[in-house]
C-alpha cells in the first residue's frame, strides 16, 4: 500500500482527502487463481459526503442532490473488484469516486437561448415545398386525354 498514487484531484486544487476516506475490503469474486479464493482483493470505499469539510458548500449541496439515490445517511459508495491485486482495486476505487464527485459538483450547463429561424431558409422551404406541389400535380392523369 506504500506509493498508492494520491492524492485523487476532483476539479481545480480540490481533491479527496485521505483522512475522510473510509476502506473495506472482502473476499473478490472477480478474475485469479487459486489464491484469489483466500485473499480479500475486494475493495469498498466509503466517503461521507454530509460530513466532509473537502468540498465548498455549494459544491456540497449540488453533489447531495445529485447522488441522492446513491447515497446511504450521507455516505456514498464505490466497489471495485475487476483486479486481482487489492492495491490496483484500491486505485480504481479511489479513481471512480473522485470521477463521480467531479460529475456531481459540475455547475449546471448554461440554459439554452431560442433562437430564431432565419427568414432566407423558411422561404427556401416554402419555395421548394411549391416545387414539389407543382411537379405531383403535373402527375395528375385529369390533364392526359
């Protein structure tokens, strides 16, 4: 567990800090051999989101609602088990929250301005539509005789 990679930047200069982070770690039924079986590669990764002092409020709020359906008493969840190794499961875990907490603190996007359609193409349609009414009525067999 020495040079675990951290720590996890969220956006701009904040990041997860370590001492928030809650580890658990259980008996993995993902990929390995024979002694994957014993060994707890496992990882469950806890971080109180209600609690933490990381996070601007507004960011906060914004990630509360936003993870309100994944949240368990405040506390958000990750599990990773695709490795063998608990140290690779540790950084995918740590890795997958940080990137849940950027796309939940993001500001909302801009709201949409209508705009209007330009004079010159609603009469290109109108002009063509004329076309096309005035070809299907030369089709018509009134005019054969």
């Amino acid at each position: 567990m020495y040079g675990m990679s951290g720590p996890y930047p969220i956006r701009g200069s904040v990041s997860l800090p370590e001492a928030e982070l809650m580890w658990r770690f259980s008996r993995s039924s993902g990929p390995g051999g024979q002694h994957v079986n014993t060994s707890d590669s496992q990882v469950e990764l806890r971080f109180d989101l209600a609690r933490t002092e990381a996070l601007p409020e507004v960011w906060k709020q914004r990630a509360l609602e936003r993870l309100a359906g994944r949240l368990t008493g405040g506390v958000v969840t990750v599990r990773a088990s695709e490795h063998r190794s608990q140290w690779r499961n540790r950084e995918t875990a740590a890795v997958r929250l940080a990137a849940l907490l950027a796309e939940a603190t993001a500001p909302p996007p801009r709201p949409r301005r209508p705009t209007r359609i330009p004079r010159g193409i609603n009469e290109r349609r109108l002009r063509e539509k004329k076309q096309r009414s005035e070809t299907k009525r030369g089709r018509s067999a009134r005019d054969w005789g």
